[in-house]
C-alpha cells in the first residue's frame, strides 16, 4: 500500500511540475529584442490615431505621474507612458513610410509582445461596436422593454482592505436585513415586477434582443420618434459571470461553429421566440445603464476611437498604452452590411477597454464603431493575430 501511495505521488508530482503555470501580469508580455518584431504597418494610414491618443493621454493626465504602469516585468511611470504617446504623435504626424517607421521605432522604443493563447502567441481577436437601436422615452405596446438605470437596492463591496488574499476581489449584492446576498441573475430580474421602481429605466425598447445586444457590447445609442438620440453606457452589472449563449447554441446544434456570430444568434432567437427567454437567460449578467453626453466611453472613461482603441484584460496588460495588432484577418464590408473579402490588418491600437469575456493573455476585443459596416464587422470577428505593445525607450522604474 505504501509503495502503491508513493507512486501515486510521484505521478501527481510529475503532472504538477508539468502543468502549463497561469499567465500573470509578469509573464504576459515578454520584450523583444531590436530587429526581432514586426514591421509596422498602418493600414489607415495613421487616421484617427492621434485622436486615439489623444484619449489616452487625457486619461493619463489625471493620475499621479509617478504611479507605475507594468508591461510585464518592467514598471514605467505614468509621466514615461505620457511621453512615450507624445514622442509617438509626433513621429506619425511626419507621416512616416513603414520602412521609417520601423526604424524609428526599433531606435527608440521598446516592443513587448503578448504571450497569447499558444506556442505561436496567439492573439484569438473578437470585434464590438456600438447599436443604434430604436426604442421611446416611454413605454407603449410597441416599446415594452425597459432598459435599467443603476438599482437603488444595488451594492459594491471592495473585498480588499478585508484581508490581503481578497486584494482586488469585489463582490456585487443586495441588502437583506442585515447581510448582503447575491443580485438576483437575468432570469430572475426579468421575472421581478416592482424593478422598474428600483432601478428607473432610462428608454423602452421594442424587443428582448435588442436589450441583450446592447448589453452585450456595454454602451449603444437608442434612436428616439423623433430623430433625437441617447448615448447610454455601462453603469454597473448584477455581478455575475459572463456566459455565452454562442457556445451554448453551437453546443446544443441549432447553429455550427462555422456560421456563428452575432447576427446569426439575433436571427436565431427572433425566430424562434418561444426559445428566446431560455436562451438569453444561459447568461446570467445583467447590464445596468447611464445616460451620457458623448459615447461610447471605454473602461478610462473617455471616447473610444473606431479602428483604434481594444479592450484587453486590465489585470495583464497596460490600459491606456500604445499597442500594435499584426497580421489580423478582418472583413471589408461594403455599405450594405455585405462582406466583400478577408484581407490581413496591420495597426495601431491604443488599450482603453476591458469586457467581462476578454480575460486572459489571449484575448481582445477590437473597437469597429458604429453603423452597419461596424455591426457587420464585429459580429463576424473572431481569428488570430498578434499583439504587440510599445513604450518609449528608458530605465524601467524600480517596482
């Protein structure tokens, strides 16, 4: 028996010291040595980017200059990440080639690239956008589907001065009594007659699909009657995790693999209305919303840049910074909606979003905008590419 246990262990042993160890913000990015990255390439020729940068910049100019921004090991000052995006707007306000470009850029910055998902560093890229969806400021029995202000019952707990496991760790409930419980899930909201009380809905909306859409992508215009419209924008959640109806109907075979995406599930669930409820509440988050001057607004609290700014999982990768996606395949989509061909994207980003299902080293989300092209755009992205980052040339701060 003894001998048999021993075994055992060493058998546990041997797969634990072969497990693959989690990727953690030291380990996501890796530096690359001068003459080892890609040569970059700006398929839009630079447009939008500086407007790009320029949003990060005005979050930036917010924060402590000496707070430490990690790209991977190496810590670099909010006031270094500053100057690296100026340098940066500089050098493409000369318009470079790509041929000077590179060679500016191998000169004086310094290019980490993203671990990903594989031996390759793959990147898996998915697409968002911002709907414009009808709806009225009241309902009627043509708009009956409320779209929820923040609830008044909601609360936010940060977990972290509670105990230094728990750093970073926060937890979304209720009152009841005198504890906090879990917010109630998807199913459960839906079902609760009095909500529109607690939380104060904003805009009504014709359908069900179109809450989830908007819910899903986080921020959205709704069109009103008469021409005017609302920017609303994520204002909280019910705390729980992301679910993806995508792989539940791949799962369940009501559509393949190669056929999803996001206007496949919209197609699905319109027709077949009677599945729709079950379907949508697989996913148990719910989206809380605010009206806003001007969006859509990123996780920084500035405006995205369409074709220019990603959401990336913040706990590993530098918000705010100037990144580089290489050798993406992304559709050209002519004004119709239609997809015209693939073709291979070359650009800079700048990292000003998260999502609840962009986690880990091998996945973003990219910015399309909004409009038909944008919608058409990002509801069929879903390939591999690689992620670069780059911060300008200097001594790493000390941790």
């Amino acid at each position: 028996m003894a001998v048999r246990l021993c075994a055992v262990l060493v058998v546990l042993g041997l797969l634990a010291a072969c497990a693959p160890r989690p990727i953690t913000r030291e380990t996501a990015l890796v530096r690359i040595a001068p003459g080892h990255g890609p040569v970059f390439i700006d398929d839009a020729a630079y447009d939008q980017l500086a407007r790009g940068i320029a949003m990060s910049l005005l979050y930036l100019r917010k924060r402590p200059p000496q707070d430490i921004v990690y790209f991977g090991t190496d810590g670099y000052t909010v006031a270094h990440l500053i100057r690296s995006l100026e340098t940066f707007a500089d050098l493409i306000a000369q318009r470079p080639t790509a041929d000077q470009l590179s060679r500016m850029i191998g000169e004086r910055f310094h290019v980490y690239q993203a671990v990903g998902r594989s031996k390759q560093r793959d990147v898996l890229f998915t697409g968002y956008y911002e709907p414009i969806v009808r709806g009225s400021r009241v309902p009627s029995d043509r708009f009956p589907v409320p779209v929820h202000s923040r609830p008044a019952d909601l609360v936010e707990i940060d977990l972290s001065p509670f105990a230094q496991d728990l750093k970073g760790r926060r937890i979304v409930g209720r009152y009841t009594g005198r504890t906090v419980v879990p917010y109630p899930d998807r199913g459960q909201i839906r079902k609760e007659r009095d909500f529109d009380r607690k939380a104060t809905p904003i805009a009504w909306l014709s359908d069900e699909v179109d809450l989830f859409n908007l819910m899903v992508q986080g921020s959205g215009k709704v069109l009103f009657e008469d021409g005017k419209l609302l920017d609303i924008h994520f204002d909280g959640s019910n705390g729980h995790a992301y679910r993806s109806i995508g792989r539940l109907l791949i799962d369940q075979g009501k559509i393949s693999k190669d056929k999803m995406s996001m206007q496949a599930i919209r197609d699905y669930l319109k027709a077949h209305p009677d599945e729709a409820d079950a379907i949508m509440n697989h996913n148990p988050r719910f989206i809380f919303f605010r009206a806003i001057d001007q969006g859509p607004l990123g996780a920084l609290g500035v405006s995205l840049t369409p074709n220019r700014s990603l959401a990336v999982d913040r706990g590993l990768y530098p918000l705010a910074a100037l990144a580089y996606i290489d050798a993406l395949p992304t559709p050209r989509v002519d004004e119709s909606g239609r997809i015209v061909d693939w073709q291979a994207h070359h650009g800079f980003v700048l990292a000003q979003d998260t999502g609840s299902a962009i986690t880990g080293a091998g996945r973003a989300d990219f910015f399309w905008g909004h409009g038909v092209r944008a919608e058409t755009a990002a509801g069929h992205l879903k390939h591999h590419g690689r992620l670069y980052f780059l911060v300008l040339k200097a001594m790493p701060a000390a941790p």
